[in-house]
C-alpha cells in the first residue's frame, strides 16, 4: 500500500476535483467584464462557477472581509499538493521514478484538456497545469541532486 501510496502523483486530486466540476458546469461561452469594460465574449462557462462564493471571513479590523473563491480554494489546495509532491521527490526509490512518470501524464492531461476543452480554458486550470509542470521538474531536479549525492557519498566510503 506504501508503494502505491508514494507512486501516486498527489496532484491528480486538484486535476480530478476540478475535472469533474468542468464536466458538470454545462453552457454556452460567457461575457467577462470588469469595472464596466468587457473582457472577452467568449470566456469559459466554468469562470462563473469558479468565481462563486466558498469562503468569507471577517477580517479583525471590522472593515474589510476576505472572500475565497471556488478557484481560489482549488489552487490553495493545488499548492498543497504540490508541496507534498516536492517532498516526496527527495527519494531516490523506484517509487519516486514512477511517481515523476505518473506526474508527466498528469501534465500531458492538463495541457490537452486546456488546450482543448472550452470548461479547462481557465486562468485557474491553466495555474494548475503549471504547478503540474512544476511538479515533473522539480521532482526531476530533486531526485537527480539526491541520487548524485548519493552515489558521491558511496564512492567516498568505498575508497
């Protein structure tokens, strides 16, 4: 169970829960405008589900609230993956090398589905895909400075 556990590329939660989302928000492209001036005719129709109200918390000073969006709330989440994913990077074990595998097509999904999917052409799944990438590079890098110190470490004692 371990070895799954740690071969699982944790980012396909944020790509999972946002996918499903997608599929079920339905319709036609929407006007974006901001201040009055309009953005775009044709934006996602996920923009209007995303933007929704998920959290609002009042801020100490009495003035002000913080409002966090659905969007917000997915890339906090992505964030957190992705820190977790950095960390499990460190091993050097067959478990890491499948998980940078596993996180490759987990990026190769998300450039195709933004790409080509109308509900995926969002600046919030667009963020996503890049920690996606950020997470195969990283986790690249990573194992590859671990495995070099490690392999410099064992020639060291050997000789």
């Amino acid at each position: 169970m371990r070895l799954i556990f740690n071969a699982f590329p944790l980012f396909v939660v944020p790509v999972v829960i946002y996918s499903l989302i997608a599929l079920a928000a339905n319709g036609d492209p929407i006007t974006l405008a901001w201040g009055g001036e309009i953005l775009t005719e044709k934006g996602s129709p996920m923009m209007a589900v995303l933007g929704e109200r998920f959290l609002v918390i009042p801020m100490i000073g009495g003035t002000a609230e913080w409002l966090l969006t659905k969007g917000d709330a997915l890339l906090f989440l992505s964030v957190i993956c992705l820190f977790m994913e950095i960390l499990k990077s460190t091993s050097t074990r067959t478990a890491s090398i499948m998980n940078h595998g596993f996180s490759m097509v987990v990026f190769i999904i998300c450039l195709v589905a933004f790409l080509l999917h109308p509900n995926f052409a969002t600046s919030v799944f667009f963020l996503i895909t890049i920690m996606a990438l950020l997470d195969v590079l990283a986790g690249v890098v990573v194992t590859i400075i671990a495995a070099r110190r490690d392999f410099a470490l064992g020639e060291g004692l050997g000789g």
